[in-house]
C-alpha cells in the first residue's frame, strides 16, 4: 500500500517541502471532501461570494494542502488521492502525511527504527519506480520542549538503522493548550537549538489557535478570535523566519474547516476559520473569519517592492516560488500567427511532421510562456487559444501580461488606448478590472495559469508616462498594486492563484537589479539570491544560430551546437546558486519564422531552418537544439 500510495498518477506529494526564506504557508484540508459530502458544505468569502474553499485560502495566501492518508477508513488512499487531484489541479502543492501505528516502548528505538527505515525504503522503491522525489519528513509533537525532541532524535540516530541523511526535514506540532509552557519563546528556543543540532529545515507541521475557548488556559494572550488566530500565526512565523540559517521552512494550520468537529484535536471549542451557519441543513454554510487572510503579505505602497512574497522575474532572470527541479520553457506566443499566416508545418529532427509542442516537449520543455496584449496581435481570443491548445497537451502555461495595446519593454510601455488615463486613481482602476477580467476569462476557459507576469520589462515603470519611474516609485506602485489586486481579486472570483511575478531585463547586472529593490551573471544572480532568497528564473534568453553584427558575450559557436551550450550554461548557473533558488528557464521566441532576429541584434536565434520555397508553406525542421533540455 505504501508504494502504491507514492505512485499517485498527476499529483506531486509532499512537494511544499523545501528549504527556501520564503516559508511555505498551508492547511490540513483533509476533512474538506467529507463536509462537502456528509454535510453539504457551502464555502462563502469574506466578501460574501460562494466560491470553493480552496479559493478563499489560496486568496489568504496558502500555498500548500495537507492531506493525511489512513491504510482504511474515512481517509483512505481513494479519497485522498480524490482530494490531492483536486488541489494539485487548483495549483497547490501537495503535503501527504502518511499515518502509521509505530510504537516506541520502553526507551527502544530498535523496532520503530525498523519500521521507519522499512517505509523509507517504500519511498526509494516508488522512486526507482518512475516517482518524483519528496522531501521526507519526520513528524512529532511537542516541538517546544527541546529536551523531548532532542531525547527522541538521539534515540532513533543512535540505533544506526536511520540516519540523518534519510531525513529531509524535521515537522512538530505545536498548540496553545499543550500548557502555559508551550509558549511562543520555547519554540523559538527549542527550534534555534534544534536547527543547530541538525542543520534540517523545520516545519511547524500542525498548529491552531481558538475563536472558541472555555476552563482551557493557552499558553499566549492572544485573544480568543479570529485576530488572535492570525497574531499566533505571525508569531510563530516570525520564530520560522529568525531560524539560523534560514532554516525556517514552513507552517500548516489544522483542519480550519471541519465543521462537524470544531475541536478536533484541540481541548477548546472551536479552532475553525469559518463562522458555520446549520440552519438550512442538509446544507451548511461556513462563511471565512478575517483569519483565513492569515499568510497573506502586507502590500503597502512603499514597501510593496520588498515585502511581497511575488515573484521576481528579468529578461535575464525571475524570482518565482521554489521548485526543487528546474522549469524549462519556450516562449510560443508567435506559434498560432505562424501556423495561420505562413502555413507553418513543424518537421522533427528525425523528419517527421508533427506539432511544434511534440518536439519542444521531446525535447525536455515542461511550461510555456504566452505574452497578452490589450488588443492587437496578441489580444485575449488569440493569446486564449494557444493557451488552451497548450495546457491540453499536458504543458504549464506562464502568462506575460504586457498592459499595452503593442509591444511593452524597458523604453516603450503605451498606455492601452481605451483606458482612462485622466489620473493615476481612474488608470488604478482600469488595470485592476483588466487583470481581474483576464484571469477569469482563461479560468472559463479551462486553463490554470501556473506564472502570471504583471507587466513585461518594467524596470522602469509601465503604463507611461503616469507609471514611469522617474525620481521615486509612488505612481508604479500604486498601479502595481492594482494589478496585483487584480489577481486577488479574480481568486476569490474562483480563479486558480497563479505565482505572480515582476518582471525586469538585465538580470546580468546586479546594480539594476538591486537599485529596482531597494557583473557577470553568475555574480548578479548569486547576489540577489542572497539579498532577497527568492527563487530565480531565466524568463528570456536565447543564442544566435546566425550573427555578423555584433560581439557575443561568450565564445560558443553560432549554431545549434552553441544554443545548446549556451543554454546547459546557464542553467548550470542557476543549479549552483545559493538555497537551491535557481528555479527555471525560458528560451525566447524560437519559432517566429518571419521575424527570425525578434529582440536579437542576430540575424537568428530560431530552433527551426526555414524553407520557404514551397508557398503558401513554410516548413520548419527542428535544429539538434530543440533537445536542449534534455
């Protein structure tokens, strides 16, 4: 059962657990199937729209669903895999907590050490099976008293069955009636310590705090609310993110909507983040308290740029949320243009003809990236489609939103010309609803966006000349945030929440950068790496196949062989960087056929050798880079 487990098909398990600054922020949604079958459980926002419970908490900023999964019973490996599929579809990543009967007794560790090395052995098989890699995690309770966990990690390393390096990351539960010792300054001491012992990133893997609470006395002063329910998750955030060496890795709050059962683990009344209406059984209605906003970053206009937790991006690099294995995408936005206007047939580099995404994808792409204009071109209808054509044939779709009717870039950032743009406010206004409406037309349409670019190049500003970055950012941020509330918008709307990221060139050089929040390439993105500990992607790249105008940066030949090499280089690059933050990669544009020098001073930077000597179609055949991720 236990490798069968790990082989769900489509679902990423456990895969929130990773080491980065940013902590991962999630619930234990186990229950949540249960309400909605036993109970008819109807989910209303704070703004009083029925929408799913996965929008209302993704809107608050989860990113991450905890699951448990029981050999039988109400949580058995069908439901559960129901509910991973669920959540794993909506963009969340997946925490399975696998629960076993191991018993420890009379101070030996022998057989729990057994037992627990045979089930990490079940992880290598399914592994060795086709499974992805999880991080694998040890979880106890307690984790404020350091004598209790450090008593039991000796006693369990001391057997020489499991090892240190059979253990990605420690999680421990932690409530607020476990006792008045159990206090918010004990955990910050027992995980410092613990973190020093073990160099292992630590999860609080369970906490929760009452908006109902009688002849219970907690451990903290917070009151007795939804507001206390967030001031005990900011605090323990804060003991995560004090860690040494940012070994603060994450924190899941538990069960806040098991309606039936309030106090579910729990010795008060009630930990829930819903207000539950019973009235009109057999359907209930559970309406989010404030505190289902509990992860959500403060977005204030002078700050914006360094609090938020979105994503960075550059033509050169992008900081998005971590993934443990590179993304590698192409930007397609041209292919539906070629197909339709020059007849364009694909042709593989063993001769066959097929579409253009069966070769990229052979050749290791995973994402693709799709810019959307206002109008023109690339406007909604067309920029829909491929995305449509795309996520049905299996690939992650990257948005490049470019708020413009034409190209957007560092020197040109039109406003749209059915805007208002009278004032910074009726401008605010516009974007905002376009962002919103966007989101919720691809969500209609089936897509889930996985990255979402809020403007493209905007190193200095957008929407010129009311958001150009001049003397300071107070008219950039305040439109920013208006897209940014765009987003917030369309999910609690019912869209998936996509990463969201902001998005600069010259990723090279690190005083840009560092000037737009607050050298080689190797040297920038290390550095930004270790000033913001954000994940980075390469979100534009390429290497010229044909060049006599100007001097390259690096040596590679100009062919298909260098655009390989240039590519596996920089990769290498962000493979090496600090925390593991280099996260992925987009080749640019590599099959704009008729506009072959797109954004290049080259001649070509294409994947593709063109004929166009059989109108009215061109033929395109794959180049030995279309494998360059492989």
């Amino acid at each position: 059962m236990f490798l069968k487990a790990l082989l769900f098909v489509g679902v990423c398990i456990a895969s929130a657990l990773t080491s980065t600054a940013a902590l991962t922020k999630g619930h234990d949604l186990s229950s949540v199937g249960i309400m909605e079958a036993s109970q008819g459980a109807k989910w209303i926002s704070t703004s009083g729209k029925t929408t799913t419970i996965e929008s209302i908490l993704g809107g608050g900023g989860m990113d991450t669903v905890r699951l448990r999964l029981w050999t039988s019973g109400d949580y058995n490996l069908t439901y559960t895999l129901s509910m991973a599929k669920r959540f794993s579809k909506a963009g969340y990543k997946i925490y399975l907590d696998m629960h076993f009967s191991d018993t420890i007794s009379n101070g030996d560790y022998s057989k729990f050490a057994t037992l627990w090395k045979a089930a990490r052995q079940g992880v290598t098989a399914a592994v060795a099976a086709g499974t992805k890699q999880p991080k694998v995690m040890i979880h106890i309770d307690n984790g404020w008293r350091y004598s209790s966990v450090s008593a039991f990690f000796k006693g369990l390393f001391a057997t020489g069955t499991v090892t240190t390096s059979d253990v990605d990351v420690f999680g421990f539960s932690f409530y607020p009636f476990y006792g008045v010792e159990a206090t918010i300054d004990a955990l910050k001491s027992s995980f410092t310590q613990i973190a020093k012992d073990y160099n292992k990133p630590l999860y609080v893997a369970e906490t929760d705090w009452p908006v109902a609470c009688e002849n219970v006395t907690l451990s903290a002063d917070y009151p007795v609310s939804a507001e206390g329910q967030t001031q005990w998750v900011t605090a323990i955030k804060d003991v995560l993110e004090g860690l040494p060496n940012d070994l603060g890795a994450g924190i899941f709050y538990w069960e806040p909507a098991y309606l039936s059962v309030a106090s579910l683990g729990s010795s008060c009344q009630s930990a829930l983040v819903f207000d539950v209406d019973w009235s009109n059984w057999p359907t209930t209605y559970a309406t989010a308290l404030s505190s289902v906003n509990m992860f959500a970053n403060v977005l204030g206009t002078a700050n914006m740029l360094l609090q938020t937790a979105l994503l960075f991006g550059a033509c050169f690099a992008s900081m998005l949320d971590a993934t443990a294995a590179l993304v590698k995408g192409h930007d397609l936005s041209s292919v539906g243009l070629m197909e339709t206007s020059q007849g364009a047939n694909w042709i593989s580099t063993s001769g066959n003809t097929t579409s253009i995404e069966s070769i990229l994808g052979a050749g290791g792409m995973d994402t693709v990236r799709l810019r959307i204009w206002t109008s023109g071109d690339y406007d909604l209808d067309y920029t829909l489609a491929l995305a449509q054509r795309f996520s049905k044939a299996g690939y992650k779709i990257y948005l490049d939103m470019h708020f413009s009717d034409t190209w957007a870039d560092p020197t040109d950032q039109a406003i749209p010309s059915s805007w208002d743009d009278s004032s910074v406010t009726t401008l605010a206004a516009d974007l905002q609803a376009y962002v919103t409406s966007t989101l919720k037309s691809f969500t209609d349409g089936g897509v889930d966006l996985e990255i979402l670019s809020l403007g493209n190049e905007i190193t200095n500003g957008f929407l010129f000349p009311t958001g150009k970055i001049k003397d300071d950012y107070s008219n950039f941020a305040t439109l920013w945030k208006a897209a940014r509330q765009g987003v917030t918008d369309a999910v609690s709307a019912g869209t998936t929440q996509p990463m969201v990221m902001i998005h600069l060139d010259n990723g090279w050089k690190y005083e840009t950068m560092s000037w737009f929040f607050k050298s080689p390439l190797t040297s920038s993105l290390t550095q930004l790496a270790n000033t913001y500990k954000k994940p980075i992607y390469i979100a534009e790249t390429d290497w010229p196949t044909e060049c006599t105008k100007v001097t390259l940066s690096a040596s590679y030949p100009v062919s298909a062989q260098g655009q390989s090499e240039w590519v596996v280089a920089v990769m290498k690059v962000l493979e090496s960087l600090p925390s593991s933050l280099g996260a992925g990669i987009f080749y640019w544009e590599p099959a704009y056929l008729t506009v072959a020098s797109l954004g290049s001073s080259c001649e070509s930077a294409l994947l593709f050798s063109v004929k166009w000597d059989n109108g009215p179609k061109a033929y395109a055949t794959a180049l030995s880079s279309v494998n360059m991720f492989t």
